[in-house]
C-alpha cells in the first residue's frame, strides 16, 4: 500500500485503515460483473483488506435498490469523512445498473472522492442509441465524471471515445482474468462426448439457436450429452427441447456456482457460447483456463483477442446450421480439438490469468488513487 499522491506521508497503523470500494453486485444475480469483482477482491494479500465490496443494488427485488444505493454513498460520505476512503471502482453495466452507478458517482463527485469507472456493458451501444438526445446527454456527463474509463477491449474502447465522448488518455483496456482450476481436468476420450453452455439462459446467449442446432443433419444422430448451466427461463427452454425432440440430450442445471462450473468444465469436451452479443465472456476466459475446446461466435470484443482456428471455432449468430457445424467438426477432429486446447490454454497463461488482470487492476488504481493491492503471487 501506498500514501495517496501529493499527501504527507501518515504514520503505518493509519495508512493501513486506507482503502478502495469495489462497487456494484455483492451477489451471484450480479453474474459476471460480481465474479470480475470477486476475483479483484479475492486476488489481493490476506490481512486488512485494501479491496472492499460495496454492494450498490441488493439481493431482491430491483424496487429496494434505492436504498442499498443510499447506504452505499452514506459508507461512502463516511469513509471520505474519516480520511480512509482512497476512491471507488464503479462496476457499470446496462439499464438500470447505468442509473445507479450515475447517481453513485455523482455524490463521489460532490463529496471529494475519486472514480474509477469499470465497463461491462456489451448492449450499451444499443442501448445509448435507443435514447432521446437528453438521456444521451445524461449518459455522456456520467462518463465525464471518472478520472478513468475502464473498458475490456478495442470496441469498446471506440464506443467511449467516438460516441461518449471521453478523451482517449482517460480510456484504459484492462482485459479480464480468471483463476486457475480448482478441479483437475479428466483424460481420455469418452463413448459420449459432453458440451457445456455456461451463461444466464436468453435468446441473447443464443440458447434457441443451440436446440436447434441439435436436431440439424450435422448432429441430430451423434451421440452427444449437452450441459446448460445459468438462471433465466429454465422451464421455458426445456419446454422448447422437449418440442424439438432433444430432451434425452439435454440437462438444465440452473444456476451454477463457481465449484459446479469448475466440475463441467474438467468433464466437458467442448463449451459452447453462441451469443448475439457480448462483451468479453468469463464463461470463454475460465474454458481456456481448462484447457477445453471453445466454439463461439465472433460478437463483442471476442475476435479481437481469439483467433478462429487457433484459440476457438467461430459460428454464424443466429445461425443454427453453422453451430451444428461447427460443433460437429469441433467433436469430430479429435486433432483440432486438442490444438484448440492447447493454444487456448496457452493463451490463458499469457492473457487472461487472474494475477496479471488483478496486476493491471492495481497500476490503474495507484495512478488514480495511490493506493493499490497487489495480487497474491
């Protein structure tokens, strides 16, 4: 830890009282953005912890986020009153998450305290362009606030500038990370190959493409056990497998934690993602991390880090026969699954590790606030 830029240096036993909210989701409903805040928090050393959540929504209903986000800027109001508060990251995503983190970081504004703003939003370019010229407005001062605009890639990055208007030296891409497993993967080839979907359950991720794609030629008579596992319309969706003939292939697991996750992912063959849109996946990252084959489509910021062929097969969005396809070329070239494996994993190594993320994490914070933790080795 580090004094604040500019300030006195103050004695140890007050310097250790310093330190950083991690703002946003505190709970497993937060999905991603609450896994890349835990990951930070659980990444720094053991002892007085300089990362402290700081949830800003709740774990219910939407309708009692206002006052999750009033206490919020009271822990806030008290921590910059105490002179221990260094700053806050501000985890963003769409809709109603925008609102919050803007009046979040408006009273950080009024009371003195700096911002640091993390973007995970992959709808906010539609979303901003579904807005009237005065909630563009309202969205581009929000961006205005932050001493810095976090973003996971290139997009990104040119969405913030050309139509938010932020100045490219308050831009930082910081792509994500994920730890390393906790389960072994298993060995060997299997009479019954195992695809696993991870993500919430929506026509967005793609999961009506997905059934579809089970009943195409190119896999309707393979022999294929497929895992989903993410809340959203369970029953809806098995409803539809049931109407397409595939519900002897198919298991719905609801949501799954971070140990169920680790368990499909050291069992599967293949993890699928055919998403419309997004930003830059956990569920892709945490699949490399396993060693395990990744079939994607080309959305968000996900051709600008994986190459196609080398570190995952791409799919057509929306395109059923082009997931069936792949998915069976994938299955059916044991040597091409393996490369997949290995350079994946070898691009895990290099690019998506949690200490190099939770490292990048810390040079941003010790520029902005002069205080940082960095990761465990």
């Amino acid at each position: 830890m580090h004094a604040p830029a500019g300030s006195i240096a103050q004695p140890q036993a007050q310097a250790r009282r310093r330190f950083i909210y991690v703002a946003g989701p505190n709970t497993p409903m937060g999905g991603g953005m609450w896994k890349v805040a835990q990951y930070l928090v659980d990444a720094q050393p053991q002892g007085e912890p300089v990362l402290r959540m700081l949830e800003t929504r709740g774990p219910g209903r939407a309708l009692l986020s206002p006052l999750y986000l009033a206490r919020a800027i009271g822990a806030i109001a008290r921590g910059r009153w105490r002179k221990e508060l260094a700053g806050v990251h501000v985890n963003v995503a769409e809709r109603l998450s925008l609102v919050r983190k803007g009046v979040l970081m408006g009273a950080c504004r009024l009371l003195g305290v700096p911002v640091v703003l993390h973007l995970h939003a992959a709808q906010l370019p539609q979303t901003y362009a579904r807005l009237p010229g005065v909630g563009k407005l309202l969205v581009r001062w929000m961006f205005s606030l932050p001493q810095s605009c976090v973003v996971l890639g290139r997009t990104a990055a040119d969405f913030v500038a050309g139509e938010l208007r932020v100045p490219a030296d308050r831009i930082e891409v910081v792509i994500n990370g994920v730890p390393s497993p906790a389960v072994p993967r298993r060995t060997g080839e299997r009479a019954v190959p195992h695809v696993v979907f991870l993500g919430n359950l929506s026509e967005r991720k793609g999961v009506p493409d997905l059934l579809q794609a089970l009943t195409h030629p190119a896999l309707a008579h393979r022999r294929l056990r497929v895992s989903l596992a993410g809340g959203g319309d369970v029953e809806a969706f098995r409803t539809m497998a049931t109407e397409l003939g595939v519900q002897d292939r198919v298991e719905f697991l609801g949501w799954a934690g971070p140990e169920l996750v680790g368990k499909l992912l050291a069992d599967a063959d293949v993890m699928v993602l055919p998403s419309h849109d997004e930003g830059l996946p956990l569920a892709i990252l945490e699949s490399l991390a396993h060693g395990v084959a990744v079939v994607c489509t080309p959305v968000g910021e996900i051709p600008n880090v994986l190459l196609n062929g080398r570190h995952a097969w791409f799919v057509e969005p929306g395109n059923p026969a082009s997931i069936a396809r792949g998915l069976a070329q994938v299955l059916g070239e044991p040597s091409m699954r393996e490369r997949l494996e290995r350079e994946g994993r070898a691009l895990y190594d290099a690019e998506f590790s949690l200490p190099r993320f939770a490292s990048a994490i810390a040079r941003v914070h010790e520029r902005h606030f002069g205080l940082s933790a960095a990761p465990r080795p």
